[in-house]
C-alpha cells in the first residue's frame, strides 16, 4: 500500500484556507489513546471543551459539537429549525455560498438566492441593504430565515453580519439569522450573541486548527424555541438529543474522541494566546499578504477593502494566465499548497490561506514560493510582493512572538 | 484545563465493546499531518481506502465513507433508499436494535419491531423464521426494507444474516435488506455480496481498531437503484454527491483526513494478519472469555450458542448484585473499562469486549481484573474463570502468535 | 527495509527487568520537535530536570546527566574521582557486578571481588560485614572506592546500601562509596544524602520509565572532592565540565534533547504519583509475583527474604528444564518478552521485570502468559501461581488504582 | 513544571547548523514502543541500521554506533587507536577543531595544532601542503594520527580531505587519517573508503536529520589494526567489545533503541531520495544562502569559494554590529533559530543552517527572518538578499521537488 509519508525532502507548507496546519501539539493530542466515551475522564474532557467552545464562538449558550464535517453543520441548522418548503433567504457571496444554497433546496426547502449577477458578487461581502429590502417586501413575514455566510473561503471576503442583524431588526422581521463562519472562527471577529445570531455553523479544520472530521452548531434560545416546532425529519442531527447529554459531558452517539483531545488542546491554545491576540495576529497576516499581491501587480479578488479577509486572499490572475497551471507548478516545485479557484472563477484566481497556525515566516516561505512560481510560470509581474510584504511585517513589528 | 493523560500507573486496559483499543500504529498514523484533500497525494490515499475497504466487507460495489459516527451511518441508510412513511421491518435484538428502529420513526418511517418479548430477545440473534412469516403475511409488499443487527453490541448475540437473506429470498419480497454490523465488521465474518446485503452500515472504531469519527455504507446496485426514486430529504447523506467523486479518491465536502491515515494503516495491518486469521483470533479469544464465565458458574447473557458473538460477550450478575456497581469497583481498582448493561438490562450484567487489536494477554489481564473485581465485590463465585481460560488458551495454541 | 511495527495482534507485553515498558505519554513526549540546545527555552527545561532529578535520587548535591546508556555512567563515576592502578573493592552479587568489575579492570583499576562462591552470592544481596572485615585488614587504606550494586538486574536481589555505609563508618575507612541503582532507581527505596553514597550511577529505562540512552551519576562533595586530583584521563565524562555548565541549564556538548523531554514528563509522573506512591506500588506487585512463583512451586532465585527486590523475580528452573526454552515458547505464543538468564544462571532462571509504568493487571498479563507457557513447556508446576497472585492483589488492594 | 510546548503561534523556524530540523516522520518513528534489545526484531533492526550506514559513509567497513554525543565519537576514535603521550597532528579550522585538541590532550594525548594565526584560519579550509610540510619534518614517524574536521560547523568551511589524504601519502606517512564530519555526514559529499580514512567521526543530529544522542565511528581495517597495540585505557568505547555482537545485530550494552528507530526511518528517507540528490540539495541551498549574504553586502565567513559549505553559511557583520543582538531580535520576532557566533568569532558573526531537511521554502523563510531582523537591527544592507535568493532558486529548478 501507499505509504503515507507523501512529501519530499523538507516541510510542506500548506496555505490553503482550510484545512489549515493542524500545529505538532494537537496532533499528538489527537494520538492519546481512545478511551471509553462513556466513563467518567470523558465526561470531564466533554464539559471542558464545551464550556471553552463558548469563548471562542463568544456566546453564553449551548454549542453543538457533531462528528461530521461542516457540510453536516449546514444541514444540522436548517433541519432543525425548519419545514418542509419554508422560504429561507439566501445570499450569493461565492461557492461555499451557493453550495449551502443547494443543500437547502434538496431538504426541501425554497431558498431565494440575493447577490449581485456574474463574478460581481463573488468580489465583496454581503449588502445588507438588499436583505434588508427584500425582508420588507416580505409583508406576510414567509422568510424563516436569513442565512449569510460570514468569511467566503472561496473569495476572501468577509461580511458585516451586524449589519444583517441590524437590517434584520429595522425591518422587525422574524426570520432566524443563520450564520457559516467554517472558515471565520477563531481567526476573523465574530460574536455570536452580541450579533445576534440564532444559529452559527463552525467546522474545525480552520481557525481552530483541527483535522477536519468535527463541526458546530452554536444555538441562540429563539433557535431552540423554534427547533420546537420545526418539522423536517432530523435525528442524527436532532439537538433535543444532544443537549441535554451534553449537560454531564456526554453525547448521545459515540462522540469524535480523539478530535475533542485536539479541540481540547486547540482551546488551551487559542485562551493561552488570548483570542484578541489571534485575530490581531490574522489581520497583521492577512495585510502582509495582500501588500505581496499589490507589489506582484496582481490584482485582490476582493474589491472591497472592508471586506478584506484576515483568512484567505485570493488572487486574481491576468487574462490568458490558467491560475490552475500556476498552482500546480508552485506545488510541484515548492511543495506549496494553495487553494484553486472555485466555481465562476475556476481557473481564474488562487487563494493564500494565511489562518489558524500561522506566523510571519510561514505566511513569507508561501510568498515566496508564490513568487518564483508566478515567474516561473511567466506572469508579468510589477515587482517583488515579497519585498512589499517583508516591509510590511517588519514595519508592523508584533511586541514579540515569543510572547505570543 | 484538565490534563488529557487521564489514566494512573500502567496501561489502561479497555475492554468495552467498542471503541477497542487503537493500536499505536493506528495512532502515530492519524498524527500525520493533515494534507490538502484535493491534492494528489490525497487521491491516491482515496482511491487506496476505498478499495482496501471492499475487501473487508467482502464486496465487489462501493463502500460510502461519511465524517459521522454509526448513528450517521443508519440515517444515511434510510434516508437513500426510502420514502416518508414507508414500512419497515426492524427486529429486537436488544438496545442497538432499538435506537435504530427509534431513529427511523424520528425520520417518518413506519417501522415495524419483531422479536421476543422482555429480555428474551436480547438474549439471542434474529429469528428468521418470524421475519418470513412476516413477510409473507406482507401480501401487498409494503414492507419497503428489512433492517436487522448482525452483531448487538449490547447483548453479544450475533445473528444469522444469510438466514435472513434466505426467509426473503424465500418470499421473494423485494424489500431491502438492511444489515448493521457496526460492532461486527472484522471482527465477526461478514459477507455483504453473498449474503445478498443492500445496505450494511458499518462503524470505525470496532473491529477496524481506529478512534471513532467515521461510518460506512457498503451499498449493492438494488440500494442504488432504491435511491435513484427514494424521496426522504437528503443531502449529507446522499450517496449520489459521493459515489462519482470517490471514483477518482476525493469527497464532496472535506472528509476526516487523519482517520483515513488511519483507516489505511488499518487496512495494512488487516491484510497483513489476514482477514480469515483476524476472525479466528476472535472466536477463539470469545472461547476463552466464556469458558472464564462459565467457571465463575456466571450466565452468558446470549443463551444460543450458534449466536455467540466473537466480538464481546455479556455477563449476567446473580439476584441482587448491580452489575454497574462491579464495574465501577472494577474500574476503580484495575483501570478495567467494560461495558455497561444498556436499556433493559440496565444493571443486570456488563459485557467484556474482545474485539480488535486483542490478544490473549489482554483478555487474560481483562479476565483477571474481572475476577478479583467480582470476589471485592461479595459476588459469590463457583471457581476460577480466569483458570478455564487459561487452560482454553493453552490447550487451543495459535501456531505462532509471532507470526500472525 | 523492515517496518518498525513487528509486533502481531494485540500489544506487545514487555515485562524484562529494563527496558521497561514506556508509558505513551513519555513516547508523546520525545516525540517534541528538537529545538535549539542552547536557546532560552532549552535552558529553562534542562534547570526542570536537574531539579526534579534531584528529588528523585533524594539528594541536595549535583545529579550529573549522560548522553550514555549505564556502561558509559559506570565509567564516569570510577573516572572522575580514581587513579590508574586504585585499588577498589567491588562486591559479586552477579552479572552486572561483575560487568563492573571488569569495566574498572579495563580502565587501568585493581578491582578486588568479595563475593560467596558459585552461583550462592548471585542469590543474596550485599554481605556488609564481608566489606567491613576487608576494610579492617585494610590497614595502609588503599582501598580507594567500595563498589556495590543496589539492584542486581541479573538476579533480582536488593543490598542494603546503608549497611554498607555503616560498615565503611565503623571502620573510619576513606573509601569512597559508589553504588550502581541503574534498575533500582524510582521502584527500590533508595537516599543518595541519606546512606552517605558518593557516586551513584543510574540509567534512564528502569524506574524513570524512559527508553535507554541517558543516565546519570549523584554526586556527593567528597565525590567532587576526590575528582579535583583524580588522574584517570577524561574529557567526555567529566564532571568539572559538565556541572558548570549545568547551572544555567545547559551542558558542554549537544545533549539528548529529545530524551530530557521525555526525563522531564517521567519527573512530572513521578511526582504527580508521589514517588513513595511508587515505591509501595512497586512493592506490591512483586510480592504479588512472588506469590505466583511460589504458587508454581518454583524457587524463587533469591533466597533471602530481606533482598527480595521489588524490581523483578528470578525464577528458577526444575532440573533439566532449560529456562531460555521456556522464555521462546512463552515469546512466540504469548508476544510476551521475560528476561533471560545470565552469566552463571544462564539457562537455568528467568527473569520477570514488574518496574516502573507497572500495574496490577499489567503483571497479572505476564503472570498468565508464564503459566501458560510453564505448561506447555511441559513443566511440572504445583499450583496455580495466577491465582496465588490474583488473592493477593486482591487482598491487599490500593485505595483506588485511579488515584494513584 | 514548564511545558514542552515551548513556542508561539506557528511553526518554530530551527535554522542553527544542528540539530537540523527532525523531520515529522523521524518523530514519529522513534515514538515507537521501546522494545527487547536482546529480542529478535531488535536484531533484525540493529542488522539493518549497521548494514545502512555503510552507504551512507560509503564504506564496506564496520560502522560503530555509540549512545553518545559526537563529542564521545571524538574520544572513542582517539582511545581506540592511541597510547598515552602519542603525538598527534590536528588542524585549526574553527571552534570544533580546537575543541577535538582540547579533548585529545586532556586524554593525555601531545597535540600539535596546524592552522593559520588569528581568525584567518577560522574562514578556509585546511591547507594541505601545512600537513604535508609537518610530516614531511617529522622524520622519526612520531606523528601517531592526523586528524582533521570535514565540514567546520563554527565557521561553513568544508576541508578537502582527499587531499589530506594525498598529502600523508606523498610523504608516506604511516599516521593514522581521523576525520570529524559530524556536521558534514550525509550532507556534504563524504568517502570513507575512496579517501583512505582510518577513522570517521559522525553525528546523529545534522544531515541524520535525528535527535542529537547517538554518534559514530567509521573503521578502517588499518584503524582496527592499531586497536589491537592502542594502549589509553578504554571501556565504554572499546570498539572490541562492540563489534562482534554487531555482526547479530546486538550490541554489548543497551542500545539507544528509540534513536535506532529514527536512524532507521532516515536511512530509508536517504535511501529513498537518493544519496546524491541529498548532496546536491544541499549544495544547491547553500548557493542560494550564499546569494542572499552577497545581496545584503554582507561577507560570507568562508573566504575560499572551494571551502564554502553546503551545512551552513556564516554570515560576517559589519564593525560595531553586535551578531548576537540580531539573532536575540530574529529569535524574538520571528521566531527563527541562528547559530551563534563561537570562540574568535564570537559576537562578528551568525550562522544559517541549511542542512538535513531543508527545502526552498524552508530556507527562504529563513532568508526573510534574517533580511528583516538586520534591518530592524539598522544594519546597512545594501540590496535584498531574499530577492537574489529568490532569483537563484527559480533559475536553477529541480526537476520536480515532487519527485524528490
């Protein structure tokens, strides 16, 4: 059989926006012996990762951990919470986007799609006036929920989602806010109860810096209330099962055990470097990079700088340049991984994942091997990214990584 | 935060039926690190697991790997092949049996439970006569699937799977047939092409020795045929997203890279031992086990010999003992973990698993923990369990231990 | 080339008297990535160890650590304080005593063997008035260092270390005392300051539950003292190097870095447990194997109650049965490794090591897989040692194993 | 007590010239349980690390692996050869070589100590016509060893030791060769038996890619001859001793079993990619290192272009730069080790290790850590050496790092 040991000589540097570089520490703590999930040290590792699960998702209420990947997430917040053709408002920021879109509709339910036409959308974050107009003309209040997806790993644009919610509460409407930060958590801002969010879908192989195989369902009370009366057919997914177990630390099916030993060990790291300083850490990250892109001449998929995403950049290739050929000559040069362009922009753009366990000359080793590779390749480029980057960061210093 | 290194002085010895105890192997193999699962390395490994895993569940048609636990498994077996409200024949074999049959009505199925009445049931496999003559008295065909357990992890009784395949075939109904052998897969022999199986749902963290996390379904072309005009919602779960994309090694949403590193060292070391070996292996460390029962002049709780399980056998406490109470004094005083009795037996027995990465040394030591646990505990035994087994062991040599 | 994983089904059951089995969390532990022996962070863990060293040879003075297996640390103790041509006492309690003297015989020393005839002083521990009577007749007080081991691996006897001290006392004799507690340190009682030792030689895969490759010399000022005119050549051995060096934490060549990772989580265990914890512990299980051996019928090679070592057993042979016969049967079917006979015992004992990560069910795994193997060697055997065993567990139990 | 987890967020950059970064694979290996070292898999194992060497020094002699530091190979190649008071030719290259004299003398060997005055000799290679000129006068044959070291790891100057060897030839010179290339092994280009070695000294911590803690010696059959007459007194290093149990693959005292595993993994890691593409990996690194020190117009230590080093580059600083206060900044910001600056040139200079695993990306995240820890230092630099690092790399491709 094949051996598992891929990689040639040297460390492979994986900078796609997900799964992120799981750090040597929770590897070794997802390789703690399996031990019986029902027994009373389980029960203990359960509350904990529970209880520092809350910090990081910045709720006081209940989040659900299942093992499954975030697709499963998707599904276990609308399964919960709605019927059979219930009217949800979607909103096109790019692939991942369309694709919960989809699943939505082979539940059975009537999502509507917002967004600006062609590659447009996929370029900014969500309007929340949009939502906003579309929930007034909504007089008979059919819309069950809005669904938004916070950080678009496909694109590199973060959205406002207090705008939603605010555009939300302007119009007085009741639909639920549902909320995809797969890709956000732990590495882009976000508060799930100041935001007021009914139901954030997380997944672990992102800014928590898992494998993936676990993913999330933080529950405000308006969703447990609703999750009532919702009808669609739900058992694996059912959180009425799952809750009330989780109150000692248990799960009514066999649990992820050796994922919740790196979740555990994920939050101890994510506390112990303060969550403040993880995201500052993403955002100094995130402008280095997309300083490199503008030295390159090249230009940021996402055209809105507020939209700016402290996870991924993506980067737009010049007419006649196949982004897919330039990434594979990076991988098969550098050993670099970057991220394909999905979608309508297949072939179109990559994407730098700059998220979870990254520091400055992880995030430099993929610019570089970016910029060989691009000339490589023969992209014109303008100058040297690298060097914009380099001054970036060192004119930027952090107090000390040491004390990171 | 709480330490992961639970345990006190020495190895823990786990021996509930399921999770087993991973070997080291398996456990330095998911600490890899994670890759990208759309690289090409990660195709290979795909294409690897999914072919080794055919072998295991003796099948020429594909296995579906989903991130979930065996609980997913199930819902995924129902909701691809069924409808709302179709009938469906379950049989009682005891708690596993159960929670499945409770999972199809939360999905709208209309399952129908056959079996003995009290704990009799749960103390033997499934009738096959009682399911033909419930089929035959199905005139109009109604009955959409027949659902049994091959290996009831809560009572350690195995069932007659091609005995139920044959009441079917008899009748010639056309209901699916659908097999869970979550706790039996490599463990006890299974044959999902011979027998004639739809759907067989399997589990990881078994008789294929890796943490929990992952599930199967081995699905024959009837099932597929069934899912293309099954109307249940489903989108996680659909076969039809993962069939085409497994066919080049990669998923349709992130799979759990590290327990498919797992997965494969599994595979290796199954195939390596030899899979006819494997199942020796387990009959005869399940001999051993109830040869120690029996010198205890304790009730096996499966009463049917041709249904003893090779996987984990439970025990009967006499009038007045609570079985949960010796497990617990076990527990505390030997690092022993066993099985709880679940459901109706609640408190009336425990079960010793044997399934996995065993070997006679770990039965011994699991043997001996039980046996000084029992005596601390005032249960009055008629002699030494743990001397019958060893004389079983001993008098039934493998050639070569060394060479297995 | 060879894959690592050799052994068969199920874990390997490792029960020499050293190497002993390595607890998971020391093998997570070397598994750090190798940083930089001479950065701030090495320095803070090298201060953690020789700390914690400190506490385990209960000792105020220096603990010096070898990059060497216990051959390279008996070396070090005679040259650092010893003259080419010194005259030493040393004292046969067997193999490893002898192995010592022939050390000292090749460095240029006059070693002086005290000692019972055959195999009668490869039975017993140290008879301190044998050394106090040479000493006496020691007029001109040459003798420079009395040599003795603490826990004779070879033959499972334990000398009374403060004796010896007593008897050097009594007759006002200058000798230095240096004892090899290579297998007894951290599972035999042992006071470095206490019984007056001045060079104590250990190793690190015994009772620290580390895999072979450092090991260690206490030293008292006397010690230090003798080294400062001592002539034997040294230059990789020496203390004066080394010790400064140690006071920041560092040493004067690249120590073994991954190997002090693991030193420090054995300290961490060690103390978590409570190193007279670990003492009891270990007192217990060898009186619980002892039983077994007199449950068989077989002798027990040491012969005085006194010098019983709490490490391991030496268990004699019948007449005519070859005891290295015995271990590769019991290997071959049991995957359960025992330690051979040596020197003078060769083929006539074996050895079962119950040292340092041990537990109840641990030994009561060997102790099955011996009797199995007794007889289907065909050995006459009186009784049931497991059972012998399995009563005195029992009736003697822990508080709770869970507290440990 | 500290954790093990030393570092901030991301990855540790380990750019000292050894230990070189332990690749995850190697960590992973020597996390293997520790087994019998007198089993039959330990002898299976020991039998093939001996036979691997063999490649690895290109030599069809014996390979003595020694649980020790380079620092014990150095003293084990002297004491096996020499008696008290024997002359030896050593040459000054750097920090090392007069280390190895200092030992040699303090064994109470007479060294005599080649080189050029000041730190001129600490920025070349050795002269071969200086040792050619010494033996040449030494009529009388006193001179008893000429030993040299391959790859100077204080300075990034390689010797040419085939011409050290053509020089003891011309004179037909009857002293023995010893060379030390701890840090050149598997790294730079290295013949045992083509150059007429007698003794090779060798580490496990640099081109090994292992944990520091074992160590070698390469024999000669003229070296084993002069054993046999060699009359220091020695044990611990007594290659009679070890080289019998060799050829079964055991050794006399414990082995260092967990670093035999990792020796195991990197010989098939050397074997795999292939010793030459090694090498020139490696030359190819340090040519680009080299670029980067010339674009920030800074001096390479290494003044002969024939001596520059494929381990490492020593990079000069300019007057009144302080190289330890950059590297304390480097270190503190971004997280990246440099060597220090030792003995003469202590505080004028730092060290870029690019050694063992390294790969492009590996060492241009080095490169950016140093450009912009100088800068922040407010040394001067004249251009970006990344960038000229960048250019070297990209127009001098490997085939495929892939393929690798």
């Amino acid at each position: 059989m094949l051996t598992l040991d891929f990689h040639p000589a040297g460390r492979h540097f994986l900078h796609i926006p997900g799964p992120s570089p799981v750090p040597d520490r929770i590897l070794r703590a997802i390789s703690h012996p399996t031990i019986d999930h029902r027994g009373p040290e389980f029960g203990a590792l359960g509350l904990q990762v529970l209880d520092g699960l809350k910090h990081v998702f910045r709720t006081q209420h209940p989040v659900v951990i299942y093992p499954a990947s975030g697709t499963g997430a998707w599904e276990a917040a609308l399964v919960n919470t709605l019927g059979p053709g219930d009217a949800v408002l979607m909103y096109e920021t790019g692939h991942f986007a369309s694709l919960w879109k989809r699943l939505a509709e082979r539940l059975g339910l009537r999502p509507e799609f917002l967004g600006l036409p062609g590659i447009d959308g996929w370029r900014r974050g969500v309007d929340a006036t949009m939502i906003e107009d579309r929930l007034h003309a909504d007089r008979e209040r059919r819309i069950r929920a809005v669904c938004v997806v916070h950080n678009e790993t496909s694109t590199g644009a973060t959205s406002d989602i207090a705008a939603v919610r605010r555009a939300i509460d302007r119009e007085g409407h009741p639909a639920l806010l549902m909320v995809d930060t797969i890709s956000g958590l732990a590495s882009a801002e976000y508060r799930h109860d100041e935001w007021g969010v009914d139901v954030t879908v997380a997944g672990s192989q992102k800014g928590l810096m898992l494998p993936p195989g676990i993913s999330f369902n933080a529950v405000s009370p308006r969703a447990l209330e609703a999750a009532k009366t919702a009808t669609l057919p739900r058992a694996y997914w059912d959180w009425a099962d799952i809750l009330p177990m989780n109150r000692n630390g248990y799960w009514p099916y066999t649990p992820n055990t050796n994922l919740l030993y790196g979740l555990h060990e994920a939050l101890d790291m994510l506390m112990h470097e303060g969550l403040d300083h993880v995201l500052a850490r993403h955002q100094r990250l995130a402008a280095a990079c997309r300083s490199a892109v503008r030295g390159w001449g090249l230009e940021i998929q996402c055209v809105d700088p507020a939209a700016y995403s402290p996870v991924l950049t993506g980067v737009m290739m010049p007419e006649g340049v196949d982004a897919d050929v330039v990434r594979a000559l990076i991988y098969d040069h550098f050993d670099l991984s970057l991220g394909t362009g999905l979608g309508k922009v297949k072939g179109r753009m990559f994407r730098i994942g700059h998220l979870g366990d990254c520091n400055d000359l992880m995030l430099m080793a993929a610019l570089c091997g970016c910029e060989m590779g691009l000339r490589m390749a023969g992209v014109n480029l303008q100058g040297s990214g690298v060097e914009q980057a380099l001054h970036h960061l060192s004119s930027h210093p952090l107090e000390s990584a040491r004390t990171a």
